[in-house]
C-alpha cells in the first residue's frame, strides 16, 4: 500500500505589535521618508503588519505557531520525529533555526534543520517533508515558516520597507494511507539574485556588503506571475486535476497584484483565494502557513477540499504544492 503524508494540524503566531500604515507612515516622516496609506494599499494591498519585539527571535514565533499546530493535530513534541523550518532570517549563523525550535519544544532526538528558499521556504520545506514521509525515513513533521524581516528592512527605501512583517505559521503533516499531498513542482533560477536579495555577510565579526534587503519590484512582479501559473499547472497536471478542481488557493501573501494577477491566469475567481497580506503584509515563509491557519480557523478551508499553495521568492525560487484537507 502506498504511502502519503497529509497535514493534521494547523497553527500560526503573529507579534503583539501591529503598526497599521498610519503608524509606519508616522514613523517614516520623523526620518524625512514621504509616503502614505494611500500609496501603500494601492500598490500592494497592505494595511498593516505585525513586528517582533527585539528581544523575539523567529524560533519564539515559531514555538508558539508550532504549540497551536501539535495541540491542533492532539500530538505531543516527543511524537514529532522531523522539524523542518524554513525561513530567510534565522536566530544566528548556526545552529538551525530548528535545532533551536526542537530545544524549546522539548522534542529533542529528530532530525531537525532549515531550509532557505525565502518567500517560498514553505512550500520547498513542506515538499520535503512530505518526499521524506512517503520514504519512510519520517512519520510525523513539524513543517514551520517563521520570520522576523523587520530586522533586515531598509527604512529609508519606502518602496520596501513598507511591505514586509514578522510571524510565523506551523503545520502537523503525518504519514496516511489516503492522500493528502497530491503533487509538488519546484524551481529556481540562480541568473535572478540580484533583483531580491539581502546582499551581505560576516566575516571576521564584521558585516561584509549591505544587510539590508534590496528588491528590483517591477522585475520581481514581472516574473512572478507567470512562473506562479506554470508551476500551479504542473502541479495539477501531476495529480491529474484542473483548475476546475481548486477548492482554495493559498498564494504567497507579497502583493495584492501578483495574487489577483495569478488567480486570472488560473480562472479563479478571487472569492476562492485567500487573502491575509491587507493585515499581515509580505511575512516571507510565514507568509503560506499563516494565511492557511487562519483560513482553517476561520471555516474557509474545510477538510476534503483540495487547496493550492504556491510561493515565489528570492533566489529566484518558486513552486506549488497541490493538497487535500
């Protein structure tokens, strides 16, 4: 009998601080950076984000997304033999975000590592999961995206400070006889580093290049569209559906365009996306498990329906992953 993995729980944490685009506008014109709300939500479809304080790391977002998504599925942290998280902001150098989270959880003993796709780590991070349960070489995973891009933000750049927020999002995938991960499809073309990237590092306890986050947005929304449609294709192909079959489609939460300019290229009507980047702003490889627990919690995604997940980030990355509930 063949193996698959489905998700069973679902969790998300967002930091208390919300600063709506009045406030970040506030706060942009004391260092002389003129924007507005107007300017804001008619260019991307935000109208507030959530940052951590700074003393919270993205393993705290991730412990709490991840409590929510083992208490969701009625699992313990010692039942957890994977932990992937993904995410493009991680506590330190090294150890793994997730060796950190696995500590904190006290669900020491599993393998545990990160994965760094940026914008779509989740994506990437669940299909990993789900080959590794399908193998055998895991049964139960902890699937988190976490992020904490306010510390990587350039806030005299308003065309990008104003579109990125902190959270993270968690999910319980196990291994099932009857499927729950339908298909999968992942790429990336190294030739567009450059029009999204934080290009910086640390050597010899200094920070070599720029630490702050760099973005080309017209090329950016230029090329995510269409490789957002090729890989939503190729992975309803792979799983012999259409687009006629999508109950939901989760998109990475960037830009209100890009999703509005992929569920046309999908003939979706945008009463079946969800949309959570009005609140949350772009959270990265939160951005996905964030958006699905919240649907999930607010009775939009229902058990039995098929949803689409698809992300696009720096790298460039991109990819989908095609489920059932």
């Amino acid at each position: 009998m063949r193996r698959y993995s489905r998700i069973t729980g679902t969790g998300s944490c967002l930091p208390p601080r919300r600063l709506t685009n009045a406030d970040l506008v506030a706060e942009l014109a004391q260092r002389g950076i003129e924007t507005s709300d107007e300017w804001i939500v008619e260019r991307t479809g935000i109208r507030a984000r959530h940052f951590a304080a700074p003393d919270v790391a993205s393993s705290d977002l991730a412990l709490e997304a991840s409590r929510q998504a083992l208490e969701a599925a009625g699992v313990q942290p010692q039942d957890i033999d994977l932990i992937i998280v993904a995410t493009s902001t991680p506590d330190m150098v090294f150890p793994s975000t997730a060796c950190i989270l696995q500590n904190k959880l006290g669900a020491n003993g599993c393998a545990a590592f990160d994965v760094q796709a940026v914008c779509s780590g989740f994506v990437y991070a669940l299909s990993v999961a789900d080959a590794m349960i399908q193998s055998g070489a895991a049964s139960r995973a902890l699937v988190v995206g976490a992020e904490v891009f306010s510390r990587i933000l350039d806030f005299n750049d308003r065309t990008t400070c104003v579109l990125f927020g902190d959270g993270a999002g968690a999910v319980v995938l196990e291994a099932s006889d009857e499927p729950g991960i339908l298909s999968s499809d992942l790429h990336a073309d190294g030739k567009h580093v450059g029009i999204l990237c934080v290009p910086g590092s640390v050597s010899g306890g200094q920070v070599l290049g720029d630490p702050l986050l760099k973005m080309d947005g017209q090329a950016v929304f230029k090329l995510a569209v269409g490789v957002l449609e090729k890989a939503a294709h190729a992975a309803l192909a792979k799983a012999g559906l259409t687009e006629a079959d999508i109950d939901w489609l989760i998109p990475h939460q960037a830009n209100i365009r890009i999703m509005q300019g992929t569920a046309r290229k999908l003939k979706l009507s945008m009463d079946k996306v969800v949309v959570t980047v009005d609140q949350h702003g772009n959270t990265s490889a939160a951005s996905i498990p964030l958006a699905l627990d919240h649907a999930v919690r607010n009775g939009q995604v229902t058990p039995g329906q098929t949803v689409l997940l698809e992300g696009v980030g720096g790298g460039f990355t991109w990819g989908a992953v095609l489920l059932k509930m």
